[in-house]
C-alpha cells in the first residue's frame, strides 16, 4: 500500500549529465522485446537534466474515511441487498437484514453501525459491492481510485532522483521554498481536489499561478481522470491555455488513463511536457529573427534613392507588365536572404533548445496513439509548401504561372438546350428577372498542371502575349495506379514527375504525367484569372474585378471584346436550328476547343456568356515548378534511341 503521509521522499543522485547517459542498443530485429515505459521515463528525465519530481494530489492527504458516500448510496434504494450479502459472509461483525421489505434506510444505518470498527480492506470490499450492485450509476469516483496513477507515478519517476509528494494543503505550505531552491523540476499537479475542502479544478489554479511564478527550469503537468485519450488532452490543453492567459508552453495536460491503466501512454506525455518549452523557445527565436530582419529590410529599402527606385521601377519591367510593387518587393526580399539564418545560427537559445529536443528524440517511444490525426495535420502544414491555396490566387487575381493548377468538369446541360427550356420563342429565352443563367457541371473531376515558359505566358503592357501564344500544354495529374504513396517530391520516372500532399484531406500525393499533355486554349485559362471564383467564365456585360495588374486590365477589355464576338456568331449561326451535334460543333470551333478532350466550351446567347468546364484550384510553389520544368525539359530533350537488338523477353 502506498503511504500518504503528505510530504514523502525519496532521495537520489541528480544532475546527471546528460552525455552519460545510456541509451539502449537497437534491438534484435527478430526478436520483440516489450516496451519499458519506465526505462524511457528516466532516460528522459535524464537527458532533460531534471534533478526533482513533484507530484501533488488529494490522495497524499490525510483522510478520515467516514464511509458517508457509501450510507447515502445504501439510503437510495437503488443498491440490491443480496449483493452486500456476499460480502457481509467474509466479515463477521456486519449483519445485513435480507427482506426486501427491510428499508434502505435501515441497511445503510446496519452498515454504519460497524463501519468504524472496520479494517481498510474490508471497507474497500464493501465500496466494490456497491459499485457491482448499483443497477444504475456506480459511486462517484473516490480517492482510493487514484492509489494505481499514484503508484504507477512512483513507479515510473521515483528512482535516481528526489520525489517529492505532497497533499495541496501540505504543497501550499511549502510551496515558496521549494520555487526558491534552484532545482530543475516536474511538477505533476492533480486537477480535482473537492476531497480535501478545496474546489473541483483548483489544479489548474496551481498551475495558473506556477505559469507566473516558477523558474525557467520548472515543468509543469496537470493530471486528471476528465480526459481519456490523446485528442481530449489536446482540447483541454487548448482551453486552458486561453483560460490562463499565460506561457502555456510550460504545461501539458496528461490523462490519469496513462497511468492508472497503462503505462505506455505515459512516456510520451512526459516528453512533450519536457519539451515544450524548448519548442515555444525556438518559435519565439524564429518570430523575432523574421520580425527582426523584415524591419531591417523596410528600412534598406527605404533608404534607396528616388532616381535608383525609379530607375528598378522603370525600363524593361514596366513594358513586360512587371507590376511595381512586385519589384519592391523582390528587392526587400534579397534583403532578407541570409539575415534570418545568421541570426538564428547566432541566437544561444536556439542552439540549446535545438539540442534539447534532439537529445530527448534518441528515447524510442510508441507510436501516436492517434498516428492518422498528427499525420493530417502535418500534412496540411507540408502542404503548404508545396501549394498555393485557391482562394490566394482568385481573390487576388493574381496572373497566370507556370505550376497552376486546374479542376476540368464536364457541364450537364447544354446552353442551346435549356435555353429552349425555358420557353423563349424560337429556342432563345426571353429575358426575365431571375438568377444569371449558369450551366451545372457534374461527372467526375480531372485535375492538370500547366506547363510552360514563364515569359511565354507574361502579359505585356498591351494586354497581350509577346509571342500571341493561343495554345498551351497542360499535364494530367493522376494518383499512382500501382497504390504506392508518395512521400517525396520527383520520383525516378523520366516520363513522369512526383507530387506528394496533392490532396489536403488525405494527404495523399499524384503523379504530373508527362507523357500525356494536352493543349488547350489559353483564353480559358486566362477567364479563370479573371473570374472572382477562379472559374473558366466571362461574360459581355461584366464589371473589370478588383486587384487586377494594369497589364491584366487591359487582357479583361481584349477578351471581353473577344466574348461580345464569339456570342454574336454563335447567335448569327441559330444554332438551335441545328440537328444533331451541329450546335456543339460550332461552339468547339468558336472556343478553339476541337483538340482538347479533357475540356468543354458552351455559349449562351441569353447570358452572352461563354463557359469553359475549368477552375483554377492551386499552384505548385518554387522549388517545385522549377523542378517539374526540368524535368519536362529532360523528357522533350531526349534521344529517340533505336531499340536493342537483343529481345528483352529472351534476356
């Protein structure tokens, strides 16, 4: 039995040093060798350079156990009698009156009666009775209910160093010396201490305070019995963080299931506790370097000169459709290259936190025991740097590039065909007062990433290309058919070119297939940049967007000029006259999409409007696009080797 005597302890080596300390070797890979979670325990404790634990929880209180939880459950009437019976025959002193007529009142008061001059485990008999014999909800959880996450806690943590314990009473006393002593400690606090007097989460109270008061080398845990797996500790972890308003990268909520139960869970919760800070201190690191090094970088800029500044705003940049601010920054960006790294490379506290965690990430742990939600989430992180979110690029409007990527549907109905639906006399519909008239699109969704010169895509100051580009490659994007899962980007095909993070759900990667372009009208995607849902549409009547570059300004007044055109000939043409798939042929050749079979064109006279069956949805950010450019290269490039003479089969 564990002794609860409000201030016990164990006395041991500490600050050990942390180059001394053991780790042990990779076991056989043929043989399972079972996880010690307490090995791991003082592995970390050690590499963390932890001198003193602090466990404080109403179980080292003294108690008088007056049995009263246990009268009133008797008094319920709820308890069946015949169950106490059974226990009843072990202690002689307790007789237990077995008609059911007998009121519960007068069990409880039987009970009662002897229950002083019961010994522990005949008292703990009796709770597990109750609890048994409850048809409903058993007894509120107790005390004694903590003794397994109290000895499992010594078991783990009480071995070459101090373990302190203490009652809250007892920890409020001594709390002041013991935050003045200079020793790096983890302190384990328990959330609920209603059982002696004080309120139900005066734990958290205790670590409010102690994210206030305690020295840097302190650790902070709250245990409790609310949470039961790792994603509740994430939540309660959240909202106390905001409820504290304070450093909540010195505390780690930790379910009592890690413990009372198993203790296999426990090692890692310990570690994250002890790293935390660590982690809060790089991020800091971080944020001032960047905040830092972009001031510095305003302040260059500023400094430039008004006949310099004009002279890089000025010339070449402003005919190609360079966009000023677009150089300004560039400019304050070479700024900032190498100022970040130095003054991370020179920050102490980098380099110490950075050593922590790579010392304390040598003790091999279990695996998560949510392994597909930190997969997610790090995925959604990764992805970032390999993608540009679609609504960055449309809210902005921001210009074609090489690494776009487009979302290809095919559209349910035809223009030509529910136009005539509709009523209008001679297949075109009359106008009326209600929504624009926009086709739905339905079927399955291809996806494809474009492929091109940057400057052959570049709209000059007039509004148009240089080269008057019309047509532009576009590469599938296609999940592996073999099931691999991609992980790194490129990939060993030379017809092919890798992409992982693809999809932000799962994030699952495809494969560019090189090897099957497909050309489609840049018009199409040109509308997608002007549209304010990145859609492939324009029509005659509408208003020039926000945020579009003075270049692209005068791109929207061309091909809204080109739409009024291609709509009055597709009227011209009374399509609607035409049998068959005469109205679709019609409208592939006023939309120049003849040759491209993964995407549909449709005209509407009532809307004068023409549809494309695309969206932009993303883009793939540098490096990348500059590697999948090569690597397009490398396969144009190639040499048409003739085959070998010797029949591969027979080799």
């Amino acid at each position: 039995m564990l002794k609860r005597d409000g201030n016990t302890m164990e006395s041991g080596v500490s600050g050990v040093d942390a180059s001394t300390s053991a780790i042990p070797a990779q076991p056989n890979p043929t043989v399972v060798v079972p996880f010690d979670a307490k090995l791991a325990s003082q592995e970390l404790l050690t590499l963390a350079q932890v001198d003193r634990i602090i466990s404080v929880d109403d179980w080292y209180a003294e108690r008088q156990d007056d049995g009263e939880d246990v009268f009133a459950a008797l008094a319920s009437g709820l308890f069946q009698v015949a169950d106490l019976q059974k226990v009843a025959e072990t202690i002689p002193s307790l007789e237990v009156d077995e008609d059911p007529a007998t009121p519960p009142e007068l069990v409880a008061d039987d009970v009662k009666r002897v229950w002083g001059a019961l010994n522990e485990a005949e008292r703990a008999q009796i709770r597990s009775a109750v609890d048994k014999g409850f048809d409903s909800d058993p007894l509120k959880l107790s005390p004694e209910e903590d003794e397994p996450a109290a000895a499992n806690l010594r078991e783990l943590l009480a071995d070459s160093r101090e373990f302190l314990t203490f009652s809250l009473f007892s920890w409020r006393e001594q709390r002041s010396a013991l935050l003045n002593d200079g020793k790096s400690t983890l302190i384990l606090f328990d959330r609920d201490f209603s059982t002696e007097g004080a309120s139900e989460d005066a734990g958290e109270q205790e670590v409010a305070a102690l994210l206030r008061d305690a020295p840097e080398g302190w650790r902070i845990g709250l245990l409790t019995h609310t949470v039961a797996d790792a994603d509740a500790e994430i939540e309660v972890w959240k909202a106390l963080a905001k409820k504290f308003d304070a450093d909540s990268s010195r505390f780690l909520v930790i379910a009592k299931g890690h413990l009372a139960v198993s203790q296999a869970g426990f090692p890692r919760m310990l570690k994250l506790t002890l790293l935390a800070p660590a982690l809060e201190r790089m991020q800091q690191s971080l944020a001032v370097a960047v905040k830092g090094t972009w001031g510095e970088a305003i302040a260059r800029v500023g400094d430039i000169d008004p006949y310099t500044l004009e002279a890089a705003l000025n010339g070449d940049r402003l005919t190609d459709g360079t966009w000023g601010p677009e150089t300004l920054l560039r400019i304050a960006t070479a700024f900032t290259q190498d100022s970040v790294r130095a003054k991370l490379r020179s920050d102490g506290n980098v380099h110490n936190s950075s050593s922590i965690v790579t010392r304390l990430s040598r003790v091999k742990l279990p695996n998560s025991p949510d392994p597909d939600r930190v997969r997610r989430e790090l995925a959604e992180i990764e992805r970032l740097e390999y993608f540009e979110s679609s609504d960055h690029l449309t809210q902005l409007h921001f210009p074609l590039e090489v690494g776009d990527v487009f979302c290809f549907q095919k559209f349910v109905d035809k223009p030509h065909s529910f136009e005539r639906a509709k009523g209008g006399k001679g297949g075109i519909a009359e106008a009326v007062d209600s929504a624009p008239l926009v086709p739905s699109q339905g079927g399955p969704a291809s996806y494809m990433i474009l492929l091109a010169q940057p400057c052959d895509l570049a709209i000059r100051y007039n509004g148009k290309r240089g080269n008057d580009l019309e047509f532009v490659r576009l590469a599938p994007l296609r999940q592996p058919i073999d099931g691999r899962v991609i992980a790194q980007p490129g990939g060993g095909n030379a017809a092919s070119f890798d992409l992982p993070f693809f999809f932000s759900e799962s994030g699952g990667g495809v494969e560019v297939r090189l090897s099957q372009q497909q050309y489609v009208p840049l018009t199409a995607l040109d509308m997608c940049v002007l549209n304010d849902q990145g859609l492939g549409w324009l029509s005659s009547d509408q208003v020039m967007p926000n945020h579009l570059l003075p270049n692209w300004q005068e791109r929207f007044k061309i091909l809204r000029s080109w739409v009024v055109k291609k709509v009055a000939a597709y009227k011209a043409m009374q399509p609607h006259r035409i049998a068959g798939k005469g109205a679709d042929q019609i409208t592939d050749a006023l939309t120049s999409t003849v040759a491209s079979p993964a995407l549909q064109a449709l005209i509407s006279i009532e809307a004068s409007t023409v549809f494309y069956g695309v969206k932009r949805v993303g883009r793939l950010r540098e490096p990348y696009r500059s590697a999948l450019l090569s690597r397009m290269s490398q396969r144009d490039s190639r040499d048409a080797f003739d085959p070998s003479l010797i029949d591969k089969s027979n080799a």
